[in-house]
C-alpha cells in the first residue's frame, strides 16, 4: 500500500456563544432562524426545502450583495437533538443536483460536516468539523490549502449567528 502524500487536514473549529443549548440548537434546524444568520455578512440565505430527519434535504439559495446566487444543499445523516448535527454539504442547482463550487473547480464536491452542541454553564460550545467526502488529490490540496480561508467564513457566519441568538435573548426580556 502506498503512502498518501496529501493526508485530509480536518477542519475544526470551536466557539462559544453565551445563549443555552436548546435555543442554539433550534437556531440551526427551524429555517425561519437558519435564514437569518447563516452565511457570509451580506449575504441573504433562501431555504426553499427544509426536511429534518437523517436522509432529509435542505436546499438554499444564498443571494450576494451584487444579486449572484449561488445554491447548496444539505443531505442529513444524523441528528441528535439537541446535541448534534451531520450532514453532507455539497454545491448544487437550484433542483437540488450536484454541481461543483461555482469559483473553485477543485474544491471538493462533498463534504462531511458535523456540528456538536454542548452545554457549558447556561452557555454552549459548537464545534464544527468539516471534511472532504471521497476526494481527488487536487481536492484534497485545495481542502488543506482553504482552512483560511474557511476559518474566516464561518467566523463571519458565527458572528452573525452570535448577533441573531442576542436579538432573540434580548426579545425574550
């Protein structure tokens, strides 16, 4: 068996947000929250299915601030209320079918993503783990090569989110 030169580099990344599990773990399942907060800043989010249960579809479309649109889907594997989430994540048309990323043609086509939900204090962690699905080699290398990139994305998306779990606390008082 040969070695692999390129091993996948998980991408992990934790955050704490000051609002309690179940609140945290609705704002990621309802897509009337999930619209509010997911996705780069400036960006508007569009579920246009929403089906939660393992083999159930989420299929969006995200809207830049200059009108492109760009869709993705989400094929559920588990969930595991209020603890966790997995899904494939993948690019699509607005059928629902498989395309690749519409600015890197060497991105992976799927993705793994797990997103664990765990009380701390009234407080709760998400931590967020993203691999490549099966990839290629150039894949691979363009994964490995993306973790900035990546990083800043769901930074921005988990300020967002942070800012909605405020207003919706901030409406409860």
């Amino acid at each position: 068996m040969s070695e692999q030169t390129n091993a996948v580099q998980e991408f992990v990344m934790t955050r704490v947000f000051d609002a309690p599990r179940d609140l945290v773990f609705k704002m990621w399942t309802e897509p009337e929250h999930v619209g509010q907060w997911f996705g780069p800043k400036g960006c508007t989010i569009r579920a246009v299915a929403f089906d939660l249960r393992p083999g159930g579809i989420v299929l969006c479309c995200m809207k830049t601030s200059d009108g492109h649109e760009m869709w993705g889907r989400w094929v559920f594997r588990e969930i595991v209320p209020p603890k966790r989430l997995v899904w494939v994540n993948s690019f699509s048309d607005e059928n629902g079918g498989l395309t690749r990323h519409p600015m890197s043609p060497t991105w992976p086509l799927e993705m793994l993503t797990t997103v664990d939900f765990t009380e701390q204090d009234g407080k709760t962690k998400i931590t967020l783990q993203w691999v490549p699905i099966n990839p290629t080699e150039d894949e691979l290398k363009t994964f490995n090569a993306g973790h900035e990139s990546m990083k800043m994305g769901w930074t921005g998306t988990f300020d967002r989110l942070e800012a909605y779990l405020r207003s919706k606390h901030d409406n409860q008082n």
